[in-house]
C-alpha cells in the first residue's frame, strides 16, 4: 500500500538504521560512502551500511566465481543460486533485526517518494545487487526479495540503483539533514505530485534576471502564499508536460526531451 507522505511520522532515532548491500563490486560504494551527508551521517552513528562481497560465498575458493552459462543457451552470464542464497542468510544473522531484503532490478517497483519513506522507517535493510543477466530464478522463488527499479531502463547491475536507494532514504532518518523540514518539504514527499516552489539565493539580479520582489520583502506570509501559488503552477505545468510525453511508457512525442524546469504549458 502507497502511504501519503504526511502519514508516516520521522522515526525516532532510538536505533541505528542499519543497511547491508551484497554486490560483486563493493568497490564502487566506497568513494560514495564516505562524501557528504552520508559520510556525517555514518560518523554520527545515524546510519550503518555494510558491504558485502558475494564472491565470499562462492563455491568456487580457487577463482570466487560466482556465475555460470544459462541453461538452454542464451547471452551473457547467470548468477549462481547458492552463493546468493547463503549469502543473505549469513547476512541476515549479522544483526537482531530481520532485515527487509530488496533485489535491484529494472522490472521491480519503480522507486518513488511514498516508497522510499516507508523503506526509511524500516530498521534494517538489505540491498540486493545483480550483474551480468541476472540471478538464478530460484534466488527469487527461495529468498522471495523485493524487485525495486529506478527506473524503465538497464544498468550494468543494481550497485547505482542501490546508491539511490540509499541516498533518498537516509534524508528520513532524524539528524541527517541540518534542518529537519528540508526533506518534508522536497517535491514528491507532501504528496506523489507535489513539486517544490522555485529557490532564488544572491545576487538579486542577474542578467537581467530578477529575484520576484516578494521573497525580498521579508513578509512571511506573503512569501509562504507565494510558494504555495508557485508550487501550485509547477504541479499542474508538469502534469500537463508529463500527459503530453507519456514518459511511463517510452513513448515520448517531441524529441524525448526533459520537462524544462518548470515545464513550459
Ligand atoms: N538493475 C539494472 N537496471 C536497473 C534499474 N533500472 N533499476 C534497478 N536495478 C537495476
């Protein structure tokens, strides 16, 4: 069930959020983990992401490989079950909390703000990275994972899926962000259309471009009625652009260019 963005409360930062992502490369995490947010948030104790690298668990202990030719015939490589399936089983004894396992795959439930702020009110996750052509169908009919995508188009492998899952979630967990209300106030999170007002900062004209008089005004209400009209506008402008575009489908009309920012009517 999709929950309204006002409905789930911010979990209260009683215990540490815990996140394990089973990859082949956990090389590519590293740089990510430690910049920025996340890298504050790990330090802090916010947020602990543990990387696990699934050759460990390969029957294999001369070369770790980890994969083999599809049965049947057919391109490319298949990840073998018993690696994976005793991976997420070592992994799921590594802490109390049983850990909501998710695979990353382009087929999956597409990703979007209602599902992210229930995935951060989970206490433990497990991130489930494929390559190559996939998993073994078994890793699915005995794990029973959930197949989340970033959207209708192929990766080389769910690492980068699994960093925009770790990268909107964490906005969620209290602390994260330097003033909680940035993330309530995010396009998408008050509901699955909202769109943020537009932000101006310094100079207050550039090139000819001038910041709109009211966020200079220093009147609060007139600048929260502002947004709100503005929000209002952006909302509708891009339901109308994404009507047009049909961009669920592919089947994009004019050029398959992006909504301009906000969408022109
Ligand atoms: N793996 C490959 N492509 C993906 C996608 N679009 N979303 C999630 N995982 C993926």
């Amino acid at each position: 069930m999709a929950l309204s963005g006002s409905a789930l409360p911010l979990r209260e930062p009683v215990q540490v959020m815990r996140i394990d992502v089973i990859t082949l490369f956990p090389a590519i995490f590293t740089g990510y983990l430690d910049q920025s947010l996340l890298a504050k948030a790990r330090k802090r104790g916010l947020v602990q992401i543990v990387l696990h690298d699934l050759r460990a668990w390969s029957p294999d202990k001369k070369h770790f490989k980890v994969d083999d030719r599809p049965y049947g015939g057919g391109p490319g490589m298949v990840i073998r079950v018993e690696p994976v399936v005793e991976c997420v089983e070592a992994v799921q004894r590594m802490a109390d909390v049983p850990g909501r396992l998710l695979v990353m795959s382009p087929t999956g439930r597409p990703l979007d703000q209602q599902l992210v702020r229930q995935l951060a009110a989970s206490p433990r996750l497990i991130l489930l990275c494929g390559r190559y052509e996939g998993f073994d169908q078994r890793v699915y009919d005995l794990l029973h994972p959930e197949p989340i995508s970033i959207g209708p188009y192929v990766l080389n492998g769910g690492e980068v899926a699994a960093m925009v899952i770790i990268d909107s979630v964490i906005r969620w967990i209290p602390g994260v962000l330097g003033n909680e209300e940035s993330c309530r106030s995010d396009s998408f999170s008050q509901d699955p259309h909202f769109v943020k007002a537009a932000q101006y900062t310094r100079p207050p004209e550039y090139r000819g471009l001038k910041v709109p008089e009211v966020l200079l005004s220093g009147d609060h209400e007139q600048i929260r009625k502002w947004r709100e009209e503005d929000s209002r506008r952006r909302a509708e402008l891009r339901r109308q652009w994404l009507a047009r575009h049909d961009t669920a489908c592919g089947n994009q009309t004019e050029e398959g260019r992006a909504p301009p920012h906000p969408p022109e009517s």
